[in-house]
C-alpha cells in the first residue's frame, strides 16, 4: 500500500524557520519525481518545488533562495527546509510523487501558518 505522510507544519513567526518531511512507502525507487504543493484558503493548489530522478531542483519564484527540497536516494524521505517564513506562505503543505508510469501519489498535508 502505497503512503506518502507529511509531518513538522506548526505555527511560526514571520522570518522563522520550518522543516517539513515527507515519509513515503510502498513506491519503491522507481519514481521520476517528488514535490511539495501548498493551498492556501480561497486559492488553488500551488506546485512549490520540484525535485527529480536526477536530483535537479527546481522551485516557484516565490519560495526561491528561502526554500530548499531534498531527498534520500531510496526515495523514502523528502524534506522541505524553509526559512525566511513569510504569512503568505501559509498554507496546507502536500507531498507528492510520480512514478515513471505516470501514476500520482498524494500525502494528507500538514499545516503551516506563518503569523507574529
């Protein structure tokens, strides 16, 4: 069966720090990419970064130079390292995956809420 389960969203304070994880089983390693999207209230679901096969990275303009994907090679651990936490990056944060078939796996999500 396949899970992917986000974990550490919490309440932080703007210019704070954050790192969210991504366990993931029951994929196995042949995936072409994992990601973290985010949705905010009242707004659709964002691609936040990307990273691949090949572990090129690749993120949206807004998080760039504050946020930092990764994973282990056996792709069952993603993190997402944020800093510099702006309020409008809050938001549920989803893991996802994508095998080389083409099949979409998604986590539950986790909150993240960025207020002083």
């Amino acid at each position: 069966q396949v899970q992917l389960v986000e974990s550490g969203g919490d309440l932080v304070q703007p210019g704070g720090s954050l790192s969210l994880s991504c366990a993931a089983s029951g994929i196995g390693t042949n995936l072409y990419l994992m990601a973290w999207y985010r949705q905010a209230p009242g707004k659709e679901r964002e691609l936040v970064a990307t990273v691949l096969f090949s572990n090129i990275t690749n993120y949206a303009d807004s998080v760039k130079g504050r946020f930092t994907i990764s994973r282990d090679n056996a792709w069952s651990t993603m993190h997402l390292q944020m800093n510099s936490l702006k309020p409008e990056d809050t938001a549920v944060y989803y893991c996802h995956a994508k095998s080389f078939q083409g099949d979409d796996y998604w986590g539950q999500g986790t909150q993240v809420t960025v207020s002083s």
